[in-house]
C-alpha cells in the first residue's frame, strides 16, 4: 500500500478528456456490472449486447459523466469467455469524443434507397461538419447523387464485372478510414467492403442483413421490426452518437436540371408525377397494376384538374406500362419516359 500513489492520471484518446483519480478529484462514472435492465417494452430482463451499447453510448452523451465506467450492465447473451472483448470493443468504437476525421459510405443501388441516405449524409455534416465523406455508389445512382456537396463519390460500374472490383481496389488500396458505414446488404456491396479498410464497421442488425452481410460488420445497428427504410438508415448515425437527424433532402441543382424540370412543371396548378414501374426482376410482385394508376390519374383529374406526369426508366417494361397508362387514360397526362 505504501508504494501505491495518492492519484494518477489515465489518459484518453482525446487528451481532454484526459481522467485523474484519487486526490481531491471526484470521478463521477456509470453503475458497474447489473444483471438485469429494465424497460418499457420489455420489463426486468436479463441485459444483452445491445443493452449495454446502449448505455455506453448515453454515458458518452452525458455531461455529468467523467468516465465511461467498465460493465455497464451484464450482456448475457454473449459468451463469458469472450464477453470481456467485446465490452472494451463497444467502448472503443462508440467513444467518439472527437469526431471521426473520415467516413466511408456504401450503398450502390438501388435510386430509391440512394435517395434515402442523403439525410444520413447532412446529419453527419450537420452534426461533424469536418468529417470527410466517402461514398462508394454504383454509376447510374452517381448520375443522380453528383449534385451533393462536399461528398467524395467513388464510382462502381457493376458493368465492367471483375474489373470493377480491380478498379475499386486502386482507388482504395493507398487508404484508410476511421468509419465504414456499410449500408448495403447484397453479396456485391459485401465484397466492396472488403476492399475499404476501416478501423470500425457498422452494419445492418441480423434481422436485416442478406447474403451474410451481418458476417462483413464487427457492429450493426439494433434490430428494430417494421422501420421505414429511411428510419433504419437513421439508425447509422444515431450507433454512432449523432443526436439530431436531419430527414430533408436539400441538394444542389445545376441550371441544365431546374430548367428541365420546369418546361414540364405548371406553376397555376397542382404537379402529380407518377412513375408506375420498378425494374424488371425474376418474380416482381411490387408493381401495381396499370388499370388501377388509371383510376387514380382519372379521379385526380376530375377532381384537382392537375398537371400529371408519368416517369421512368428506358426499359420495355416502363415505357410500354407508361405508353398504356396514356392510352387509356385520355388526354392531359405527359409521358417522360
């Protein structure tokens, strides 16, 4: 006891966060080792994984906090000889007390999801706004996402098979993220992860994950049932300390898109655009049937007397669906497929 010091210092990553213990120092750290959590969904019940990310991450949040403490609570579902690991694991990568200087994203397809995540991208800048942004997205979904500003997009022409794997790895090889948020859950996009080197991965939970996705993260998000897709998108920057979401979709359009966009838009009335197809798939029941967009674009027109537009895509299937909803709807409807 005589050799053990009055106080000494235990030194963070971030050196203001810097603890000293012992003196006349209060420490003020979480509960240590409980068991059991309770909740309002669940009750008492044993703590889990997720559980214990969970008050790591709000122990970080708290201002009253110096220390982020040690077992938080207990995850049971992890087994006891590796349980230690994977606790100092969560309160490595969910520490970030200084915002992550890189983040790598991918999502390469498909455009309705590309669009979702442009709020996942202005909550981190909004949030960290000197965070570098990556994204690895597929050629045509870039055509669309180019206007975003202070984003790095690394392109993936799935058309060049191998090859564009092989092109990747050039751009990737020289470079090392501090955070990979992968937000793609396909055998393509998994196999693109392993080309990013990232000191953390965050991924899709289990319930979520195809094509062992849940295999190529260390992290996932929680698992969450009947999420919209852009709320379980949001839960990427949330895992990773983000308090405020910012679900608006504000980009920056050339002249050459706005004037497009306005030869077809009717400012004296109400704009509907329609776009009635997804893309040819094996066994696609996601596509309403043509007759039942026709009643609606006749009610709309009874009633609102508005100006309607039909998009889409240069397959058969969009433009012969959209040449049939013309056909059978009448006059008045625009087609821009």
């Amino acid at each position: 006891m005589s050799t053990a010091p009055s106080k000494y210092t235990q030194f963070a990553r971030n050196p203001s966060k810097n603890v000293e213990i012992g003196g006349n120092t209060l420490v003020c750290a979480p509960v240590y080792g409980p068991p059991f959590v309770r909740d309002l969904q669940g009750g008492r019940r044993y703590a889990t994984m997720d559980d214990f990310k969970k008050f790591v991450k709000l122990g970080y949040m708290s201002k009253w906090l110096h220390h982020s403490g040690g077992t938080v609570c207990e995850p049971t579902d992890i087994p006891v000889n590796k349980r230690h690991l994977d606790m100092l694991h969560a309160h490595m990568i969910l520490s970030f007390n200084k915002p992550p200087s890189s983040i790598c994203l991918i999502r390469l397809s498909a455009i309705g999801d590309v669009c979702h995540i442009v709020p996942v991208i202005l909550s981190i800048r909004k949030a960290w706004p000197k965070t570098r942004i990556t994204w690895i997205i597929g050629k045509t979904e870039y055509g669309l996402m180019k206007g975003l500003e202070n984003v790095e997009f690394i392109i993936m022409d799935k058309s060049k098979g191998l090859k564009s794997y092989y092109d990747l790895n050039c751009q990737l090889k020289d470079r090392k993220f501090d955070l990979l948020l992968h937000m793609h859950a396909t055998l393509r996009a998994n196999l693109v992860s392993l080309l990013v080197r990232s000191k953390e991965r965050i991924g899709f939970d289990k319930a979520r994950s195809k094509d062992f996705h849940h295999f190529f993260c260390r992290n996932h998000i929680p698992a969450k049932d009947k999420q919209h897709v852009i709320d379980g998108f949001l839960e990427f920057p949330k895992a990773i300390g983000i308090k405020k979401m910012h679900p608006y979709w504000n980009m920056s359009l050339s002249s050459e898109d706005n004037n497009f966009a306005y030869s077809y838009i009717d400012p004296s009335c109400l704009n509907i655009i329609i776009s009635p197809c997804t893309g040819y798939k094996a066994f696609n029941y996601r596509n309403w049937p043509i007759e039942r967009y026709v009643q609606i674009i006749k009610f709309l027109s009874e009633t609102y007397k508005p100006n309607i537009l039909i998009t889409g895509g240069a397959t058969d299937l969009e433009y012969h669906s959209a040449k049939k909803m013309l056909e059978l709807s009448g006059p008045g409807v625009k087609n821009l497929t």
